[in-house]
C-alpha cells in the first residue's frame, strides 16, 4: 500500500476528490480545505492499494498536479486492518504487484544526481580497486563495486531510452565519460606513485596477477554476468527489493575495469590496457541495453496482464 498526500488547487480538488471517492482502490481519503501552505492550496491525503497505484496517479497526472502542485507518496510498511473487503485490488500476477512505474522514475531520477560526490566516489573507488590489483585482493576490489556509484548513472540511461526521454541520457552518459576518465586518471596518477616508489607487490611485477586477469580478459562469461546483473539491477529497482541490488553492485566489473586501464597503464602493460577497456565499454553498453529491454518487457507484460483484467495500467 502507499501513502498519498496531494496539495491542490482549489479548483481542481472538487474533481480530485470525486474521482478518489469513487475509486475502490483508495482508503483513508481525508480532506482539509486551504490547509497547505508553500505551495498553498486543498491538503487531500488518502492511502491507495498497490495494484491501483499506476492508475490512480496517472490520474493525478491528467488533472495537472504534477505540474502545478505537490505530490509526494510513500510506502506503507504495514496497514493494521481489514482489506479482505478489497480484495480484488490486491490481486498479484503471480504474487507480483504491478511495478508503480512514478515511483521508480522517481526513485531513479533521485539517485542520478551527478553532484562533486558521484565524481568523488568513482575515483575513491578506482584506487580502491588498483589497491586489490596490486596486492591480487579479490576482497579489495569487491569493496571497490560497492562503492562505486555509476549503476545510478546506468540505470537513469536505461530508463531514458525506455521512456524516449533524451535529457537524462545525455546527462547519464556524460557523467558515466567524465566520471570514469577522471578514475582512470586517478587510478594512473596512483600507479604511477605506486611504481615510482618501488612499492609494487613482488608477484605483480612478475606476472602472477590473478585478479587482473580476471578483469581485462573479457569473453563469454562476461556477457552473461553483465547480462544477468542488468536484469537483475531492474527488477529490483522496480519491485522495490534492495538485496539483490547490492548482488549487482557486486558482480560487474565497471569500476575494477576502469582501475586496471589506470594500472596497466602506469605499469606499461599496452595489451592489459586495452583487454579492461574492452570489459568496461562491454559492461557498461549491456547493463544499459538490458536494463532498458527488462523495462520495456515489464511494461508490456503488465500492461497485457492488466489489460486482460479490465484494470488500468
């Protein structure tokens, strides 16, 4: 269930709360007229079922509160009463509820804030994982794909082609380039300190570089981690699941890949170099075409299901 609180105007509330009152997914409908403040306005706060969510703010949207209003919705984390009345509104596909489609723009478009911090936690994470590949520290550089934050940027791209909405995949790319030349450029500068004081691990320096290897080899192993890891990303995003979320953050190599172009480089390995700039452009171009497609399939498949059952989309 989710929360709803609306501040419309006078003129619009009339229709709002005809149409809430009528509407059997709602509860808790509650209205305090010229109530709001900044902007001013009718408070309407009402709860709505999951399965109703996507209609009802389409709704919202057609009477122009988006626009010239406050809305802001919320999660529900329990409801202590009776809703077997309701039951028809609960109705999963497959104990799925519809994904509520505002809210994982919302959700997207909050965390792809391109700010001094995102730049700062790429190249933080760069050296994080040129610290796991020179010591050959698969813990290390796990550490580094938790920290790294450019599946924000990957995600808002993949929800820009889904929803033809050019601005943020501009803006995605654009921030994933500058983001990770600065990494590697820091991961060089780095390497190169690193080398300059003759700190490097023995083994390293020798050719026993496991962990590297694992990066700058991409093949097919590759495609179908990446592969896997964009659908994932997407439905957990969607259906609100955060664990498998973090499953992602660890289980592709964008970051570490980035970092292995600075310590190849640094180090004069031309063909390493070049094998991790491979996996990193790999990486990044599926997460973003599979992220984009599990969007789109979502969409077509609830929207046939949903369709089939007289319900809106």
């Amino acid at each position: 269930m989710l929360q709803v609180r609306v501040v419309s105007p006078p003129a619009v509330t009339e229709r709002l709360v005809e149409y809430l009152t009528a509407h059997d997914g709602v509860i808790n409908l509650a209205i305090g007229p010229s109530e709001a403040r900044l902007p001013d306005g009718d408070m309407v706060q009402f709860d709505v079922m999951r399965s109703a969510a996507n209609g009802v703010l389409a709704e919202l949207r057609g009477l122009g509160l988006y626009r010239s209003s406050s809305v802001i919705v919320q999660e529900v984390d329990a409801a202590l009463a009776d809703t077997a009345g309701r039951a028809d509104w609960q109705a999963t596909y497959h104990g799925e509820y519809a994904p509520v489609w505002d809210v994982v723009a919302a959700n997207i478009n909050e965390t792809a804030a391109y700010s001094p911090s995102f730049y700062a936690l790429l190249a933080f994470a760069g050296i994080i994982a040129a610290c796991g590949i020179l010591t050959n520290s698969q813990i290390l550089v796990v550490g580094a794909m938790v920290v790294g934050p450019e599946y924000n940027a990957i995600v808002a791209i993949a929800l820009g082609i889904e929803r033809r909405d050019w601005a943020p995949l501009r803006r995605g790319l654009l921030a994933l380039l500058v983001g990770f030349a600065l990494a590697i450029a820091v991961v060089l500068l780095f390497s190169l300190c690193i080398r300059g004081l003759g700190k490097p691990a023995e083994s390293f320096l020798h050719g026993a570089r496991p962990v590297s290897s694992l990066i700058n080899a991409p093949n097919l192993y590759s495609v179908v981690v990446a592969v896997v890891a964009g659908i994932v990303g997407v439905l957990s995003l969607t259906l609100a699941k955060a664990g498998p979320l973090v499953g992602v953050f660890i289980s592709i190599t964008t970051i570490p890949a980035a970092a292995d172009i600075g310590v190849s480089g640094a180090f004069g390995f031309g063909s390493e170099a070049l094998g991790s700039f491979y996996q990193l452009l790999l990486n990044v171009g599926l997460l973003i075409i599979v992220g984009a497609l599990t969007m789109r399939g979502q969409r077509l498949i609830w929207r046939r299901w949903l369709g089939a059952r007289g319900e809106p989309d």
